[in-house]
C-alpha cells in the first residue's frame, strides 16, 4: 500500500517521531506540490488560512502540533468538513512552568542579573538593581482553560491566593471569580494570560488593565501576542505604569517590536511555553495518533471542540 501523503508545514520533536512521521508517511513541504493532499501537519502558531486550504481541494485533516488554533481558519475548515486535531493537556505543565519562571526572571531580574555577570558589571563593582518578591500575594489568570488551571494548580501549591476570569464563573473551581480583565487586574499584582488567541481576545490587556494592574504588578503572556496591546505595554513598562513583564509571546513571531526590545524591566523568551523534550515528544505521539486515526477510520483521539 503507498504511504499517505501529508503536507508538512511544522516538524515533530525529538528526530525519533519526525523520523517516524517520514517512515510512515510520504512527506511533501511544498504546498504547490498538494494539490491531491488529504492531510496537513501544521503548528499552533503557522496555522492554516483559508487561501492555503483553497490550494488543497481534497483535504481531510488539519493536525495541530500544539493546541492554539487562532492561525487555522476554523470558519472555512467547518464549511468545508476539515476535521482538526491538536495536543491538548500534554503541554500544560509545561506552559504553566514557564509562565512561573518568567514571573520568576522579571520579578527577581534574572536575566539582567545573568547579563550584569556576563557584562563584567559585577566584577567591577558595580550594584545590580534590587528585585521585588513574586511568590506572594494574589495571582490573576486571564483565561482559565487548560494551561489556565494547571498554572492555578501549581501556583496554590506556592501558597499563592488565585483568582481568575472567563467567559462565565465555572461551577466548583477553587479559585476565586472576577468578571473581566480590569476587575481580576486590579485585585492581583501577578496577572498570568492564558486565554486563547483570536478575535475575541485581541487586545483584551489594554491600557486600562495596565493600569489597573498598577506599579506593583507583573505582567505574564504565554498565550498569544494579541490578546496584550504591545504599544500600551510598552508605553506601561516605560513609564512605571506596572513593574515588570516576561513575554514569551508576540505579534509578529519571530519579530518583536523595538519598544518592548528596549523596556525596562521585561523578559523576552522566543515562544518557549511547551518547548521541552517531553512535552513535545507527548505532543508529536498525539499529532501522529490523530493522523493514524484519521487514516484509518477510527475515532481522533483529540478532534479540536471549539
Ligand atoms: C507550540 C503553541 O510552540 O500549542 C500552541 O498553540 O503555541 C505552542 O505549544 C507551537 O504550536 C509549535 O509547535
């Protein structure tokens, strides 16, 4: 039987499971060349537009490596009857362990500290800049998804006071509830962003949760560039507005705009949040098991429910 074909617009992590994608399957990267292709792998942050799906009549499946899915035109994939994957709750842990350690860099300054040594600021005497503690007081998650639980889950066994704000209060939850951005905001000086990107979230942190926020506070986005407005939180950053900011998420991935290159106080990662061996080695299994079922005719272990 010849391999499937599938149209490769992300690679798979470790070389073991993209060695086991090619194995199975026979790979094009070219979408000139996929005209005849049923099965697109792509990642959270390339997605799938609409023009791209135009370019591939007989698609069947669109495999997520990753569980963003604002890049896919979920809209034309639904008109069309393209099914969607991707690898959700395998990469939590990861995420949120990444939002706690740029709360972590940006409070207590670790990245400047490790540029400070490295500059030779210290061994010439100079004084690095007192940080502020992180690990206390009440933390704000915007958007209490997946990854948004897990960041709560761990953040109370930190003994930190956990609030949050979603679409509607969830029935049960052990965190506390505010109605919108502003409100979870002003009540937090540790304000994490998970929620989903996409039109609804666009610029969701403005310049009025900035400042609600206030001077004390610390911004974290591991979830999509646009849910922050990245000129308010330039202009915040630099005028003392709020205290710090760790960013592993941007606009224009891998572009970062100059303001928030030369803010003080804001850690810069490049869209780290899942990237670690297990998470992605858990992510690829999930993306090659939804391809398999898919080709096979059986149920996809995680179909996208939007
Ligand atoms: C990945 C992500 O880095 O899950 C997502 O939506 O943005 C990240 O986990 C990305 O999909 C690359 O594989």
């Amino acid at each position: 039987m010849s391999r499937p074909k599938v149209l490769a617009l992300a690679s798979l992590k470790p070389a073991a499971m993209q060695d086991k994608l090619l194995a199975d399957y026979n790979v094009v990267h070219d979408i000139d060349a996929a005209d005849d292709v049923k099965i697109v792998l792509t990642s959270g942050a390339s997605g799938l537009s609409a023009a791209q799906m135009a370019r591939m009549p007989a698609l069947e499946l669109i495999a997520v490596n990753g569980v963003g899915v604002d890049a896919v035109d979920l809209v034309e994939a639904r008109r069309r009857g393209i099914r969607v994957t991707t690898t959700p709750d395998v990469l939590s842990s990861a995420v949120a362990e990444m939002a706690i350690g740029l709360a972590l860099a940006t409070g207590r300054r670790i990245a400047e500290g490790d540029r400070f040594v490295r500059a030779g600021s210290w061994a010439a005497g100079d004084k690095p800049a007192l940080g502020r503690p992180v690990l206390q007081g009440r933390a704000g998650i915007l958007g209490y998804g997946r990854i948004g639980r897990r960041l709560a889950d761990l953040l109370r066994g930190l003994e930190i006071d956990v609030l949050y704000t979603a679409r509607s209060e969830k029935q049960n939850a052990p965190d506390g509830f505010r109605a919108d951005a502003a409100a979870l905001a002003n009540d937090c000086t540790l304000l994490f962003v998970t929620a989903a990107g996409g039109a609804e979230t666009r610029g969701l942190v403005d310049a009025t949760v900035l400042q609600a926020l206030g001077a004390d506070g610390i911004l974290v986005n591991v979830a999509r560039g646009p849910v922050v407005d990245s000129d308010a939180l330039a202009y915040a950053l630099q005028t003392g507005i709020i205290a710090g900011a760790g960013l592993d998420v941007f606009d224009d991935e891998p572009s970062v705009p100059q303001a928030l290159i030369d803010a003080p106080n804001c850690v810069l990662t490049p869209h780290l949040g899942s990237a670690t061996d297990a998470a992605r080695a858990a992510m690829a299994a999930l993306v090659l098991d939804n391809i398999a079922a898919h080709v096979e005719g059986r149920p996809l272990p995680t179909p996208f429910e939007g």
